[in-house]
C-alpha cells in the first residue's frame, strides 16, 4: 500500500508506543522479575527476555482490545478503575517521550489539526500530556470513554475528525499496534504504522497499514517535504 500525502489534512495519534516509550517502561519492570532466571536463556540476556515476552504478548492481547466494548461494560470497568485508582495514594507516573516527538509535533503544528486518540484513560492521557507540555499542540484530545466504542472501533477516530471538521479519508491515524491500525482503516482514515512501540512490521502491514516507518518522528521528513518550513 502506498500513503497518498495530497489527501491528508488531519492527523490523530495514539500515545502508547507511538508518542510514549511505554513498551521500554514494560520491558524494565519484566527485566527485572526475569533477572533471577537469566541461567535459563540462550544468551542469558535477561533484558533481551523481557524484549521478547512483551513484543510476543502484544499481538493476543490486541485480539481482547475491544472486549468491554463489545460486550457493553466498558463504562463499568472504567468506573472500577478510577475507584481503585482514587482509593490508592497519589503517584505521579513518569512517562518517557519518545526522541525527536517534540520537534515533530513542533514542525507539524499549524500546518495540520492533530488529536489524540488512545485507548489509555483520561486521567494517564493528561499525565502524560501534561508533563511534557504537549497539550497546545492537539485540538482535541479522544481517551477510552470519550465516545462509545473505543478502539478497534472506529468510533474514537470519527469523532476527532468531527471535532477538527475533517473529512475522515483526509485523516491520518498514527500507531504502533493493529488495534490502530484497525480503527484507522474501519473509519475510513489512511495510517501508518510505526516501529518504536509494540507492533511489528508483518502484522501491521498484514492489518492494512498505508506506511510503516521506523519511529514517529518521521512523519515530518513525509508530511512537510512540499511545504515551506
């Protein structure tokens, strides 16, 4: 498949793995349980391990994405999460970006409306966000019980480009998983998919993607070639 840029006029992004470094945050904490077993690897590696187990539990764990929505009670489950996360002490979880984000968000802004669209909740989308300053640069920002269905659904990825007033197939939806990619393309959006996450080439290819670039921040080398930066 081939990214027609003429088309684009708007642009939506997942977080994890795609604008946060959250699959090097899940390898750490796996390193770290596997490291008293490092005698049972090949190469004894327990970092490689960990690498392995989380790119190899990504692609199941997409299959059950959609499971509270598809059976009605994602609002429930969200509801229990924001009890247990209030009934815990306050910690404010520190997000990694990642490189060369901020300068592509930088070069982008004002040439395109750009959103969020995670399946994160609200309050960790806005930590994030929050904590790198990145907030001016989204006109709007979809978390996982903005609307209905969050994805693989379309429906978070319609209503960005409702609120920037983009048609949807002059959208662009961003991400590192199939989950993006199938919401991308069910809503009628082009995609890419990127590498510095969770997802693999073959799958993301295989879902459908338009593109499949190394890391994120090279939209901007694809998206700003033709205009004056």
């Amino acid at each position: 498949m081939t990214l027609n840029t003429n088309r684009i006029q708007a642009l939506c992004f997942d977080v994890d793995g795609t604008l946060s470094d959250t699959d090097d945050q899940y390898v750490e904490k796996f390193e770290k349980f596997f490291r008293p077993f490092s005698f049972l690897f090949k190469d004894r590696n327990s970092h490689h391990a960990a690498r392995r187990f989380v790119m190899w539990s990504t692609e199941p764990a997409n299959l059950v994405y959609g499971f509270p929505d598809m059976h009605g009670f994602d609002d429930e489950l969200g509801a229990i999460t924001d009890w247990l996360t209030r009934k815990r002490p306050h910690t404010l979880k520190h997000f990694i970006l990642i490189d060369g984000i901020r300068e592509m968000l930088s070069s982008l802004h004002g040439h395109y409306p750009m959103a969020v669209v995670t399946a994160r909740n609200e309050k960790g989308t806005m930590q994030f966000l929050e904590q790198y300053d990145l907030l001016p640069f989204f006109d709007v920002v979809v978390s996982a019980l903005t609307v209905e269905h969050t994805k693989p659904f379309p429906d978070p990825v319609l209503h960005a480009a409702e609120v920037m007033n983009t048609p949807i197939e002059n959208c662009l939806m961003i991400g590192d998983t199939t989950v993006d990619i199938q919401a991308g393309k069910s809503a009628g959006a082009q995609t890419v998919g990127v590498l510095c996450g969770f997802g693999g080439k073959n799958a993301l290819t295989q879902h459908g993607a338009d593109i499949i670039l190394d890391t994120t921040a090279e939209l901007t080398k694809i998206l700003m070639k033709d205009k004056s930066l």
